[in-house]
C-alpha cells in the first residue's frame, strides 16, 4: 500500500460518510453573491489559523477601500459587523479598530469557542510556515492553552468586546445589510465579515442536568477517563 492510499486508510475512506459538507460560494477575495458580504477564515474550505488571520485581516482592508473616507460616523448603520470571535473575526477586528471603521462583533458562544474546545494539550500547527498573514494578529503558541490565552490577551488589550447574539440571518437592504438575531431588532451594518467557523455548538436535548459542570459534549482531557 503506498503512502497515499495508507492515508487515504487512515482517514476511513473506505467507509460510508454520508453527505459531502455543503460550503458558501465564496469567492477568491472572500466576496459573495450578496453585495457588501464577505466570507473568510475557516468557512472558506481551509481550516488553517494563519490563512484565517490573513483573510480576515485582508477582508477589512478590502472594506475600508471600498468606504473611503466615509466611516467612523458616530449615526447611522455601522461600517462593519463582524460574526464571530475566533481567529478570523478577531484579525478582521484589530484591522478595522487600526483603520477607523465603526465596528461591532458578534459571537453565538464565546471568543475563541473552537479553540478553548479543543482537546487539552493539543499541539497547535501554524501552517503554512512561510506565510506571514495581514494584519497584526500574533499566533506564536504552539500548545492550546497557550494559544487561546496569547489570542485572549491581544483581544483584551484592544479593548474587543463581542457581544452575545447567535446572527441567524443575513437580509440586503438597499445600502446596508441586516443581521438577523432572535434577541431583537435586526442590527444595521453597511458590510458584513462572515467568520463563524465550521465547528458550530452542540445541540442540547433539553433535559435537566445538562447544563451541569460535569456535562461535556466533547473529549477535552483524556486522561481525566483513565482506567475506566
């Protein structure tokens, strides 16, 4: 068996896996069919943190070339809304705080969500190597905790603040778009940075007891299950 069949093996090709991802249309700039709508980071196809930083980093200059001097008023729809607060969002954050726009971010969990759900301890992979991203998002830790804490620092010291809202839909109205949200009037923005992510939130069954400490939908620290 050569290396790539072996590989292809190691992945369980050769069983059924159901229906292929389904991934937004996006274009090579992150430009989508709807105006004034980008996509970048993860949701692209490339589940890398260092092509995540860059396009999110080179969307919002993308933006603010696009808007001119027209931005930072203090009235009126925001010059960019970002959805989501992991690598991505928060490269697109910093570059639209260094470049003036009026800026909000929008996470569903919390900052950081796919990372801090990684396993304890897993080495992290800044590939490609020879890539230095847009923007001036630092990503040196090469361990989980020591990423999500060297990426929680710089959003702190920016003074980033996500605020809490699960953004369910995306509606163009005339010269702004709308995001949708369950906890309110749609918020108004004239361009919007989609980067959620793929890993998404688990779904909760609704039963007493699952939002307990000791509840965990996920495997964070095997050793925690030694023995048993």
């Amino acid at each position: 068996m050569g290396k790539l069949q072996r590989y292809l093996h190691w992945l369980h090709l050769q069983w059924p896996a159901g229906k292929v991802e389904k991934l937004p249309v996006v274009n090579e700039d992150g430009t989508t069919a709807v105006s004034g709508v980008r996509v970048v980071g993860d949701l692209t196809g490339v589940p890398l943190l260092k092509f995540a930083a860059d396009t999110g980093a080179k969307a919002v200059a993308a933006v603010a070339a696009e808007l001119g001097t027209d931005i930072g008023g203090e009235s009126g729809p925001a010059d960019l809304a970002i959805v989501g607060g992991g690598v991505a969002g928060l490269s697109a954050a910093l570059e639209a705080q260094k470049l003036g726009l009026r800026f909000v971010v929008f996470e569903a969990s919390k900052p950081m969500s796919t990372l801090v759900n990684f396993p304890k301890g897993k080495p992290i992979f800044t590939y490609p190597t020879d890539l230095d991203p847009a923007g001036d998002l630092k990503l040196t830790a090469t361990v989980k905790e020591d990423l999500v804490e060297e990426l929680e620092t710089q959003r702190i010291a920016a003074g980033i603040e996500p605020k809490q809202a699960r953004i369910e839909k995306l509606v163009r109205k005339g010269d702004f778009v709308e995001l949708h949200h369950p906890d309110g009037a749609p918020f108004k923005a004239r361009r919007v940075i989609v980067a959620i992510g793929r890993s998404g939130n688990h779904r909760k069954l609704g039963v007493p007891g699952e939002d307990l400490d000791k509840v965990s939908n996920r495997l964070h620290d095997p050793a925690e299950f030694a023995d048993r």
